[in-house]
C-alpha cells in the first residue's frame, strides 16, 4: 500500500476554453489562456493498494457519478491498478463555476501517479490531467499558462505550458460569488449543446486563436488594459455562444449583471478592473494588486462573498504529508 497527497489551485481562463472536438479525450476546440489562483485549493490523497475502490470529498462519501470519474481516472493511470482509496477536500465551493474541477484532477493526477510509483514529468502530468477535466491541464503550472491544442490524435501534445510566473506581475483576481449551489447544466453538456446548436459556434472556435496571440502579448508587455479588454471580449463571446443554444444555455443570475456594471463604473472611475465569467453565475475581476481592496469593495453590495486571489503556484506533492 502506497499513499500520496497532492495540492493544486484552480485556474480562471483569461481566454476561454469552450468546446471539445474529442470528448472522449477532453481536446479542446479552442487554444486559451489561464492564470492560476492562490487561496483556493484542493488537497487530495491517493491509498493506491486498499480492499476496495472508495472515494471521499469533504468527509463524505462521494457521490456515485463523481466518484465514478475519480474511478475511470485511476484506471487510465493503471488499467491493472488495485483498489484505492481517494480522499479529497475543497475550500471553495464545488461544481459553482470556480473551477473545482481543474483544481480537483490536477491534484489527483499527481496524487495517483506517485502512489502509483510514477514519475512523470510536469507536461506529461498535465496531459494526463486533461483527460480528468480538460481545464485541469492548466492547474499544473502557476501563473499564466496557455493550453494548447496540439494536432496527435491521441491527445499526447494537447497540454498547457508556463506562459510568466506566478510573481512576474502584480495583479489580483477579485472573486464575487454570487451562488455557491451546483450549475444546472455541467460544462462538458454545455459544451457539446454549444457545439450542436448555437450558430454563433464557429465564430467563436475560429476568433480564439488571435484571442490568445493578444492576451499573450499583453501579458509579455505587462499591459493590462489591453489583456482586459481581450479578456473581457472572449467572454461575452463565450456566453453569446451558450444563449444562443438551443435550448439556451443562461448562467447568469441578476446579480451577474449588476455585479458587471459595478466593473465598468470601476473603469469608468479610472481603476483598470476587467471581468470574467465561467460556466456558472459567479464575477471574476482582474485588477492591479494596489486596487484589490477597492474593487472588493465596490462588488461587496451585490455578492454573497468576494474574495481577493494572488496569482498562484502550479499542483504539487503536499510535504505536510
């Protein structure tokens, strides 16, 4: 019996990731770009040898379809792999559209492979993360870091890479949430009801790839007016995508709207402050780390919690162990 705990952070996509052309393995139609976050986290062991396969989260029993993917991940590490079992646990809600998921794989995809007696490298690591959720491939290294496409038809060069550090800029990611409940429609349906459906589907597939070339420059010139407003753009474009499925696809909450009006008189006031938004109702806004305090402020009145993120540190071994 062999046991190991891992530590990752989920990422926020500055240039979103929406749409698989292979969902079997999670290959993204659309190259994007991330920033991992400190703060949040998910701490994850692996017992790689035990009677019986179990998984845990937060204390409990893991319900049966999650604890099934957790289940079919293990056995692509090790399709011969003994019983084990999993125990895994979140500070940040779960399944909201605050990327539980990436934190979640990226963590066990490291977890598993040192309780499995791997020794896989960061790249190949974050492939095989992919496969648990694509997102997750992002979450193996901090700061910046873009996913890239990759052209194998098994997957093996669809991987992120480092892009800056988590200390090469000075910025915040302010998080409102808005509900902490589970989103109605998960990510990879949304997706695929996306893909099938909405007619604004190709635009958005065939605009991504100058979105990442101008987020990445922006970066490199420390620009972030420029990354906002591409940042900004890649996700209405995101979400115009998902309304116009059909059946619609509307994340939003009132307190979604309001929560991106309150940004725009933030910008309007001259603070540099650019939302984002993932599958689910939560507001993320990126801002310089001096206007952290000010903007938490300003989305306080329409939010149930606001949390201030620093750029963090890709997935790791727990050392605590």
């Amino acid at each position: 019996m062999k046991t190991a705990t891992a530590i990752a952070h989920p990422n926020i996509a500055l240039v979103k990731y929406w749409g698989k052309r292979d969902t079997a393995l999670n290959l993204p139609a659309v190259p994007s770009i991330s920033l991992t976050l400190d703060g949040f986290r998910t701490r994850t062991q692996v017992i790689w040898g035990v009677e019986e396969d179990a998984v845990h989260h937060d204390g409990q029993p893991a319900a049966a379809a999650f604890a099934k993917r957790v289940t079919d991940f293990l056995d692509i590490i090790d399709p011969n792999r003994p019983p084990c079992m999993v125990l895994t646990e979140n500070n940040f809600p779960v399944g909201a559209g605050l990327a539980s998921s990436a934190s979640g794989f990226a963590a066990l995809a490291v977890a598993a492979t040192r309780a499995a007696g791997r020794t896989d490298d960061r790249t190949a690591l974050s492939a095989l993360a992919r496969q648990g959720s694509g997102s997750a491939c992002r979450s193996l290294f901090g700061g910046f870091v873009e996913w890239k496409l990759g052209n194998r038809p098994d997957g093996s060069d669809s991987h992120a890479t480092p892009i800056a550090s988590r200390d090469y800029w000075a910025v915040a990611m302010v998080v409102a949430v808005v509900n902490e409940g589970p989103k109605a429609v998960g990510s990879t349906d949304g997706m695929e009801a996306s893909r099938h459906t909405s007619p604004y589907y190709k635009g958005w597939v065939d605009s991504a790839p100058a979105d990442v070339e101008a987020a990445k420059d922006a970066i490199y010139d420390r620009d972030l007016d420029a990354l906002g407003r591409v940042m900004e753009h890649s996700t209405l474009k995101m979400h115009a995508c998902m309304m116009a499925a059909n059946p619609p696809l509307l994340y939003w909450m009132p307190a979604t709207l309001a929560l991106m009006a309150e940004v725009r008189e933030l910008r309007a006031s001259g603070i540099s402050a650019w939302a984002t938004m993932d599958a689910g109702p939560q507001v993320k806004v990126l801002c310089r780390r001096k206007d952290a305090d000010r903007v938490r402020e300003a989305l306080t009145p329409h939010a149930r919690s606001v949390h201030v993120l620093r750029p963090g540190a890709g997935a790791r071994l727990d050392e605590e162990e």
